[in-house]
C-alpha cells in the first residue's frame, strides 16, 4: 500500500491517539467530530470527490522529468471544514505520498486506491479554515476507461499533456475532484531548460537556474478540478488581446501538423467577440488555446482559460464549441455529472449560432437536419438529461439533443427572449454551479409559463419526439 509510513491505528469514529477519547470527543475543543464522507455522492461516480470541507485555493508545486516520466509534486490546499472533523480525503491515484501535514503539524496518512485519508493532529472545528501540503511522488499515468475512454496524465514525446474530465485530475494532484468543488489555482512547474510548462490563467513570472527552468501560472477565478491542465514540451506561443482587453495566450505543439493553425488563430479575437455578445461577458482573466500532435491529446477538452485541442481537428468549429465551454461548463459549472447535457447541449448549439452569424446553415437548419435522422439513430438513445451510465454522459444525445433542447426553448421565448436568457443565465450563475432543474426554473421564469412540453419529450422523454 502506497504512502504509509506507519501502522494503521485509527478508524473510522474512533481515532485512536493520546488526548482523544473513543467517543470521537477530543480534548482540542472539538467535540463529535467525525471522519468526512470518501466520496461526493455523485449519481455516475459515486466515490469521486469528498465531503466535509470546501477548498479555496490550491497550489500546486511541480517538477517533472521528461525522460524518465517521473513527477515530483507538493499540494498545499486551503480549505474550510463545514463538519466537525476527525479525518477527511482527497481523491489522488498512482502517486506515491512522502509526507502530509495539517496546520503545520504531521498528519496520518492512508492510502487505499484513489483515497488518501488524512487525519489531523487536532480535530478540525466545522467553519475553520485549514492548510493542508501533501507531498507526492511518481510515475503519473492516464486512467484507461472500459469504453476506451482516456484522460488523466498522458506522456509525450518531449513532456506531457493533463486533462481531467472527469476524473483524471486525480492522476497528477491531490484534491476534491469533483465539479461541485471550485477554488482558485497557483500552479509552478519546474521542467529542463528548453521545455515550457503551460497551464491555465496568467503567467506571473517564468525563471531559469541552471539547466531548469520555472513557470507559474495563476487561475484567479475559481476552477473545477477536470478542468485544469498542464502542457509541457516544445510550443510556439503566440500572444494578443481582444477588443475588450483579455489577454490571449496560445501555444503550438512544435511538432503537431497543423493546416489551419495561422488562420485560425487568427480568428480567436474575432471569435471570442462573438462569444461575448451572444453570452454575456468573457468570464475569465485570460484566453487562449492549446493544440497538441492528434496521438497525444486524444479528444477536445475545455480546459479552463485554454482549451486542449488536437492538431487534426484543430478548426474553426472546434475552437467555437470548446470557448463557449468557458461560460457553459467551466464559469456555470454543472453540479453533477448528471447535468452534462447543460454544458455539451450549449457547447453545440453555439456551434449552430456561429454558422447562422457567419452565412451558413441556421440553427433550425442544424436542428431540422438531425430531427430528420431515423427513430433507431444513437442520438435518440436516450433522453439527454437521464444518461444511463457513467460512459454515457459524452454520448450523441447530451451534445445533439441536448442543443436541440435548447433551440426548442428559443423556439418558445423568441430571439430576443432567448438572447436575454442566455445572458442573463451566465450571469446568475458567474463562477457557480447550476442543476438541470436549476435551468428549467429559470427558463420557465424567463419564458413566464411552463415548458412542460419540451421537458417531457426533448429533456426526459424516451426515443425520437414527434
């Protein structure tokens, strides 16, 4: 078992250690306290995340060695405990745990698949704020899903890529990943010189000593773990400003083929433009992208502030679709996995207004299309805000019937009803979270009747609607 450094001699309701009492009592003022919940309660991944506190802040201290793949890491973690607490977890797989402290004092470490458990020298009183550094060490590696799915941790030829949804951020730090958990991130990582470190925000200062060179990057606004990201290797880095002040900050894999790549980024001001007046105001402190060779970033992903893009699908479309993730998924983020559809249904219907805007097909062109696909197409197979399973929540009818959702409550409200509901959704729900239900109240207020009718057959109904 990786990371204990001692015998196990506590469990859960009765810690065993002088100055507490097996009653869970202690003699640090803390009365009852308990150990927190291992897992989130997520209906499609039960065990990811962790109850009894809210993290604040990360920052995470990295050094990673391309050759040899190893990563060495300290997490210091800034969060407040909303339970009297006895012990809590954090969700990390794979790597090899040095040391922990709370608060300054040695912690109790245990290590049983993806949870650490810490126990505290000291009870940790509900509504205090505490300070915890995991120090960690290994080899990360990418979390494999039956279904082929990949994410976590991927090794490249000349570094490495991060991306997490939606578990695969505990491959390469310590933490409560899970979507309903949002803090701010500091992230330094130490590579050798000629290597860059990418990762999300701004970069506040990069230094070189000797044959190794340091980035840091800053994330003011609060971020979900699977959205965090770490590129090293060989970039072009590109840098600019929209009209409205946003610094933007791209990087090119040095090594990726790339047939767009000027003509696109040349497009990225115009783009988030665009994005700004169809959904309210840009909602991070910096943009950008990152585009990667094909073989090593298996997939699009929103990771915050700069989307990961694969060099062969690096195109207008994909760019539009993976920045309108900033408003929808990474600002508003969804409370559980369940709520998927409310991120990939606005990621594609803004794919559907870009083409309408640009003097392509209209979005009820889009939709008429794809209601014209068969009754036994994979779109209908299933409704869009009920996936069956944990597999399912990236499946055809969470992005396509879940934009077709949202055209359907455009259809309803009119343009310019729909243009303010947009906004005004983003806005309510800045750097927050929302459920389906928290969507269909608002849309339902803004609409001034219920929408009973495309609930039942385009959100919760089974197989294609009339």
């Amino acid at each position: 078992m990786l990371g204990v450094r001692r015998p196990w001699r506590w469990w859960y309701g009765r810690p065993y250690r002088r100055g507490h009492r097996s009653d869970g009592g202690c003699r640090c003022g803390v009365p009852g306290g308990h150990p927190a919940a291992a897992g989130a309660g997520d209906p499609y991944f039960p065990e990811l995340g962790n109850g009894g506190y809210d993290v604040t802040h990360y920052a995470l201290t990295l050094a990673y060695e391309p050759g040899s793949g190893r990563l060495e890491g300290t997490a210091e973690i800034t969060a407040k405990a909303t339970e009297n607490l006895s012990a809590f977890n954090l969700d990390l797989l794979g790597m090899e745990v040095l040391s922990a402290t709370v608060d300054g004092r040695k912690a109790r470490v245990r290590q049983d698949g993806q949870e650490l458990t810490l126990q505290p020298h000291d009870h940790l009183r509900k509504g205090a704020a505490f300070r915890s550094i995991v120090r960690y060490a290994g080899t990360p590696e990418s979390i494999t899903h039956d279904h082929g799915w990949r994410e976590g941790w991927s090794r490249t030829d000349n570094g490495a890529v991060a991306f997490g949804e939606p578990t695969g951020s505990m491959s390469w730090f310590p933490g409560n990943h899970h979507p309903s958990d949002k803090a701010s991130y500091d992230i330094t990582v130490t590579v050798p010189k000629g290597v860059q470190a990418i990762s999300n925000g701004v970069l506040r200062a990069r230094r070189t000593s000797g044959e190794r060179a340091t980035f840091h990057w800053h994330q003011a606004e609060p971020m979900a773990s699977h959205v965090a990201t770490v590129a090293i290797g060989s970039y072009d880095i590109t840098t600019s400003r929209t009209r409205s002040g946003v610094p933007v900050v791209s990087a090119m894999d040095t090594t990726a083929s790339v047939d767009e790549d000027g003509a696109v980024l040349g497009r990225f001001p115009e783009i988030m433009e665009w994005a700004e007046g169809r959904f309210g105001p840009y909602p991070f402190s910096a943009a950008g992208v990152i585009v990667d060779q094909a073989a090593d970033v298996p997939y699009a992903l929103e990771t915050q502030t700069r989307p990961t893009i694969p060099a062969d699908i690096f195109n207008t479309t994909n760019v539009v679709h993976e920045l309108s993730h900033q408003w929808f998924g990474n600002s508003v983020t969804p409370r559980t996995w369940r709520d998927m559809w409310l991120n990939e249904g606005f990621a594609t219907y803004a794919e559907w207004l870009w083409t309408e805007d640009h003097g392509g097909a209209s979005a009820q062109d889009h939709f008429d299309r794809n209601h014209a696909k068969a009754a036994d197409d994979d779109e209908w197979d299933f409704p869009p805000a009920e996936p069956p399973s944990a597999s399912d929540i990236s499946g055809q009818p969470v992005y396509v019937r879940g934009a077709m959702v949202i055209h359907r409550i455009r259809q309803a409200v009119g343009d310019e009803g729909f243009r303010t509901l947009v906004r005004g959704w983003t806005l309510r729900h800045r750097h927050g979270h929302a459920s389906t239900e928290d969507f269909t109240a608002y849309a339902e207020a803004k609409a001034g009747r219920d929408l009973d009718s495309i609930w039942d057959s385009w959100l919760y109904g089974d197989g294609k609607p009339a």
